[in-house]
C-alpha cells in the first residue's frame, strides 16, 4: 500500500533526462512496432503459462502490459503532434 501523502514534482533536468532515454528507446524502432512487439511479449508470456503453472500475479502483468502499450499509443500521438495538455 502506497502511504505517501505528498509527491513532489520531478525537475527540468530528471524530466529531461527521462526524455532522453525514451528517445534513446524509441531509436530502436517506432512507437507502433514497440507496441506490437509488447502485444507479442505479452503473447508469448500467457503461451508459455501453460507450462510455468499457476501465476498468481498473472492479471498484475497483464496491467502492465497494457500500461507499456498505452505509453506507446500517447508516444504515437505525441510525436504525430496530436497530445492535448
């Protein structure tokens, strides 16, 4: 259980920092092939449960999953100049 009341803000210099190393990621591929290649991750993970067994934290990797592929989907709309806020 997360207890912090207060979250400060990250400085300029952490958010640029953290830019530059999703730019670093995105060099690698586009924002629409990351996505598909979580989806495929993630397809691969839930095939190979048949042979690791029970998972109990099964539905907290699917969250994350979809969490990856949702930072992809706004990276996409940020870079086609479509984010709003």
């Amino acid at each position: 259980m997360d207890t912090r009341t207060h979250i400060s803000e990250p400085s300029e210099a952490v958010l640029l920092a953290y830019g530059r190393e999703v730019e670093t990621l995105l060099s690698s591929s586009t924002p629409e092939r990351w996505r598909m290649h979580v989806w495929d991750m993630f397809g691969g993970y839930i095939l190979a449960q048949k042979d690791l067994g029970y998972t109990p934290e099964l539905s907290n990797t699917f969250w994350s999953f979809k969490e990856l592929v949702e930072f992809f989907e706004v990276v996409e709309r940020v870079r086609d100049g479509n984010m709003v806020g």
